[in-house]
C-alpha cells in the first residue's frame, strides 16, 4: 500500500461517512418537521420514498456513466448533486419541494456508493481488496451513528435546517480534496484508454511504484460495450441473477430492521428518548462486522462467510423475536444483528467488485444496488403493515428472516475464483 492508495481508501471512508449523514439526517428531523408543517407520517412517507427512488436510479442511470467518463468525475458529480440538494433542502418549507430535493440527494446518494466501490477495488491490492472495500464502506454506518448521537442535541439548540445547511456544507467542501487526491484509476484508464491515457498511467504508475509503460495494451472495451447488456455476458453473466438476488433478499431485511428496530426497542422498555440509541448499536455493530468480514475473508473465502453471516442473522432474529430480553441482553442482540446482517450485506458490494471486470464495474455494481433497492422500498412498508397487524413478534420476525435464509442460498450460487477461495 503507498501512500497514494491510502490517501484514496480515507477520503473513500470520508464520502461514505459523509453519505450516511445524509442519508439519516432525514429520518431523526422527520418529527420535528411533521410537527411545525402539520404533516402526518402518511404524506410524510412520500418524502422517504422519493429518496429511496433517487438512490435505485442513481445507482442504475448514474453509476454506470462511471465506466464511460471516469470515477474522478462521477464522484465529483455525485458530491455535487448531494450537496445542492441539501443545501435547498434546508430552505424548502412544503412537501412537495421538499421530497423533489430528497430525490436530488438520493440521486447522488445511490451514484456515489457504486462509484466508490469500484474506486476502493481498483485502488486496493488483491490479497486487502475484501477488506478494504469494506472498511470504505463501513463509513457510511459510521456516518449514520454518529448522525444519530449529534442529532438530538443539535435539533434542540439549532434547529432542523441548520443541519442540512451543515451536512450540504460538507458535502461541498469535499469537492476540492477530491480534485486534489483522488487521480483515476488504473482500472479504467487501461480498459477505456481516454486521450492521454499513456501520459496519465504513467504519472499514476510512478505513485503506486509500477514500472512505466512504453505502449498501451489493447483497450478492454468500446463505448459500444458499456451497458447493462454487458452484465449478462460471459462468465459474469452466470453470477448476475444470483447477486441480484440476493442484493434483492437482503436489501429487504435489512430495511425491516432498520425501519423498526427503535420501535421494538421502546416495546422492550427502553425510554422513547433513548431509542435512537439502539438505532446507534445496529449502525455501531455494521462497523465491526464489515471489518471481520473484510479480515475473515482473507482466510475463509468470501462467499461462504457472507452466507455464514446471514445464517447468524436469521438466528439472531429469531432469538430476538421469540425471548423476552432483558433490556442489556436485547441492545446487545441489535448490536450483533448489525454486526452480522450489515456485515454479511457489505460483502456483497465486495463481491460484486471481484464479480466485473473493470470495464463493466461500476455497471455492475450500480444495477446490482438498484435492483436491491426495490427490496429496500418493501421493506419498511411490508413491516410496517405487519407490526400494525399486532402479530407476535416471533411472527414478524420469522417472516424477515426468510429473505434472509434465501440470501444464503443465492450468495452460494456465485460463481467466482475469489469468491470461492481465500485470496492470494
């Protein structure tokens, strides 16, 4: 690793952290901005889901223009789009514009992580690629926790708007250390061979300590290449269902949990007040079980530990819905279905990464995030009508861990030589 490529990976974290407040900021102000417009939670929800709709198509229609233009510029890009639209979301003052605004950053949101996981794999050696495309992502529920733990405070004195007029202000001032550390990657330079590409795989070979080259090889790919086609093509082409799948299975688990584990929480005998706290917990334990999973499959092989992960998840849920807990034995149960479901999830943009070539990455990885992102949309409603049905919390469980059960079953099916064994 040279100083370039961690240079790289933290202002990778730095973006997802950035990313993750964002993305949360709107569900701790969602109260406060019911209350002062008179909304109820049910025209509220359509602010919620125009985020949600703006990260699938950001991650289908942006993240792709990655693999046509660069990583350089789409990350610029993506930084751009999220910081206008928090900055006029901290100005708008009806649901109309507001949820138009909330689709702006979602855009933004959904092109950024796509992009980023195919930057974090092309930056990182072979044998530290699982782990360090995970610690990337690992900083968007850094991001969120420490979202969650300045929130409530900042409200009091602040004020709502105050921290998207914040979080926007961030956003734009990563502009300028994007331009200044990030150059563009090796992986894309080779495969789609720009003007000056030889000049510039020069410069990046002397930083990453290569040997220069005195010619190009020949390109990997023609624009006519590029699209969603490609992702269906040759050996890559087997792997697309399964991973779509189980983006898919485990998108909607995982919105359940985070959708509705601060409720269940309260219904266990935690304080209304202190329930973003078990919130914090969830994001808290995705942060070390990204990293385990990234160590782990150094040794273990990446597949099979995203398949064991989910496995422990499914029992944990139903651990967690079938025994009455005591308060310190449920927040360590949320801790640990964060650690193993968020974990286990993260993997998969890992394996995604390992899955496309580098002409086709963030292709890949986009399509395979939006079409996960629809599981993220029926998620929390499908839960929400289940809890308003007064079920059994055994039942409700149970019926969330079963996408997660399938997940384990479509991750087994890909098929890939560093999926399948630890790396070397």
């Amino acid at each position: 690793m040279t100083p370039l490529q961690w240079g790289v990976i933290a202002l990778c974290f730095l973006l997802n952290m950035l990313d993750g407040m964002d993305v949360l900021l709107m569900s701790y102000t969602a109260p406060l901005i019911m209350l002062e417009w008179s909304v109820d939670t049910a025209r509220f929800g359509l602010v919620f889901s125009a985020a949600l709709t703006g990260m699938a198509l950001g991650a289908i229609l942006l993240a792709p223009l990655a693999d046509r233009y660069g990583r350089k510029r789409m990350v610029l890009a993506s930084t751009l789009l999220i910081a206008v639209g928090m900055l006029i979301t901290a100005s708008t003052q009806s649901l109309w514009p507001l949820a138009g605004w909330r689709f702006i950053t979602g855009l933004g949101v959904g092109s950024m992580l796509a992009t980023l996981t195919a930057v974090a794999a092309e930056f990182s050696p072979a044998r530290q690629r699982n782990l360090l495309v995970g610690l990337v992502l690992s900083g968007y529920p850094v991001g969120a926790t420490l979202t969650g733990l300045l929130a409530a405070p900042l409200l009091e004195t602040l004020g709502w708007p105050w921290l998207f007029l914040g979080g926007g202000c961030l956003s734009l001032l990563a502009l300028p250390l994007i331009a200044w550390i990030l150059p563009e990657s090796r992986g894309f330079l080779l495969a789609r061979q720009p003007s000056g590409a030889l000049e510039q795989l020069n410069r990046l070979h002397v930083r990453l300590r290569l040997a220069p080259l005195d010619t190009l090889p020949p390109a990997a790919s023609t624009s006519a290449s590029i699209g969603p086609k490609r992702l269906f093509q040759g050996a890559q082409g087997r792997n697309t269902p399964w991973l779509w799948s189980s983006f898919f299975l485990s998108f909607l688990t995982l919105y359940f949990l985070l959708s509705w584990v601060p409720k269940i929480a309260v219904s266990a005998g935690l304080p209304l007040s202190q329930a973003v706290y078990a919130g914090a917990l969830f994001n808290l334990g995705a942060f070390f079980g990204i990293l385990v999973l990234g160590l782990g499959s150094q040794r273990l092989g990446l597949k099979r530990l995203i398949a064991g992960f989910f496995t422990l998840t499914v029992m944990g849920m139903l651990l967690l819905g079938g025994l009455s807990l005591p308060l310190p034995l449920l927040l360590l149960n949320v801790f640990l279905l964060g650690f193993f479901m968020q974990g286990g999830f993260v993997g998969l943009y890992a394996a995604a990464a390992q899955i496309y070539s580098p002409d086709s990455r963030s292709t890949g990885v986009g399509w395979a995030i939006g079409a996960g992102r629809t599981g993220a949309i029926l998620g929390p409603w499908l839960g929400g009508h289940i809890l308003a049905l007064a079920w059994p919390l055994l039942a409700t469980f149970a019926v969330f861990a079963i996408p997660c059960l399938l997940a384990v079953f479509t991750t087994l099916r890909l098929r890939a030589a560093p999926l399948d064994r630890p790396l070397s």
